[in-house]
C-alpha cells in the first residue's frame, strides 16, 4: 500500500512538472513571437535561450546562435554552437561558424568553414571569402581555383561590399574578384607588376569608384616606380 501511494505521489510530481514546462514553452515561444514582432534583438536573444533550456533542440540553439552572429555577438555565436567542423551542422551552423571566426580573425578555421559551406553549394560569394581567406592564409593555389570560378560564374548584378572606408560601399563581385587576382599575380612574382595592375584596371573598368583596388594599383605603381629607379 505504501509503495502505491508512494507511486501515485511521483506520478503527480512528473505530471505537473510536465505540465510546468509545457506551460513555459508556450509562454517563451509567445514571448519569442512578440520579440521578433518588436525587432528587439536582446528579447529574441532571451526567449531563445530560455526555450533552448525548457525545449532543446538544434534547431533553435542554431538560430540563437545566427542572432547573436547578427548582431556582432561573435563570440557569444560560437560559445553557443562550438568552433568544431562537424558534417552533421546544419548549413545556417556552417554559416555562423565561417563568418564569426572570420570576425574574430581566425582565417585558418574560417576557411575550414566555408569550404564546408561551398562544397555543399557552390557559390560565387562564398567563394570570394574563400579566395580572401587562402590569400590571407598563404594558400595561393586553393585561392586562383576560386578565383576562377568566381570570376566565371560572377554576374554584374552581384555586389560585394567594402568596409575600408569611413563610408562602406559596393562594387560588382566580378571587380572584386579581378582585384584578387592582382594581388595573387604579385604576390606569386613580384615581377609581374604589370600583369598585377592589369587586373586592377580590369576593376576598375567595372567600377571606377572601387577604391581598394585604386589603393592597391597606386601601391603597385609606386612599387615598379621605386623599382625602375634602382636599375
């Protein structure tokens, strides 16, 4: 008799904590729903994190972890779904992970992350961060194939934005990608400075106000200037 009423005792104890936490799910999911209404990015940010402790699911700790990436929370981002390359993450995972450690100036692994993401799903704009980061990271060859492929899958419509100025601004991919290419040409051969500026200008043709690739073919000019005058 003792060990039935004892049973019966737990039994009511699990349903109403059952009952407890669906309650909070609805509540944090209604809280969440009037979060993202109200644009309040710290609101989403709390329900979230309060559902991902009632309700866990890899669902939601991933797009936890995409607000806070885009709210330059990185590191918060990558505290929440680890810096790890993992086949089973999600592409919005892959995602978080690729431009958070690229934030944080971690090129090596961010590189890891969006080779993940362009092996899934080739892409002209992935591939111009891919080719950015090989440079950064001393991979000259990894960063010329995706170079040529952005350069031949680019479209005119597709932009790319520059952070370099107090003003950003944008410029076709296609010119970004030429700019690259200078920079891979002269930093292969510094002999090639020609070859180099005749990439920049190819930018340039496509936006006359790409101002880092101005940068960059004045530097290259000054550089052949200063060479001419040693011979």
């Amino acid at each position: 008799m003792k060990k039935l009423a004892f049973f019966f005792l737990m039994l009511i104890g699990y349903t109403g904590m059952a009952q407890t936490s669906d309650a909070l799910k609805a509540h944090y999911e209604a809280f969440y729903n009037e979060m993202r209404l109200q644009g309040d990015v710290n609101g989403i940010i709390n329900a979230l994190t309060h559902l991902n402790i009632v309700a866990p699911s890899k669902q939601r700790r991933d797009t936890l972890a995409y607000v806070y990436m885009n709210s330059n929370q990185h590191m918060q981002a990558l505290n929440t779904i680890g810096i790890e390359k993992n086949d089973s993450d999600s592409d919005l995972a892959v995602q978080v992970k690729a431009v958070s450690l690229k934030s944080l100036n971690q090129p090596k692994r961010a590189a890891e992350q969006f080779q993940v993401l362009y092996d899934r799903n080739p892409d002209p704009f992935v591939a111009y961060e891919l080719a950015d980061l090989k440079i950064l990271i001393g991979d000259t060859e990894g960063a010329e194939k995706d170079i040529a492929y952005g350069i031949a899958n680019s479209t005119l419509n597709m932009k790319h934005a520059f952070y370099e100025r107090q003003q950003p601004y944008e410029v076709p991919l296609k010119a970004a990608f030429y700019h690259l290419q200078g920079l891979v040409i002269f930093n292969k051969d510094k002999t090639k400075i020609d070859e180099a500026i005749g990439f920049m200008d190819k930018a340039l043709e496509l936006d006359s106000n790409f101002n880092l690739a101005s940068l960059s073919k004045q530097a290259l000019e000054k550089r052949k200037t200063e060479g001419e005058s040693e011979n």
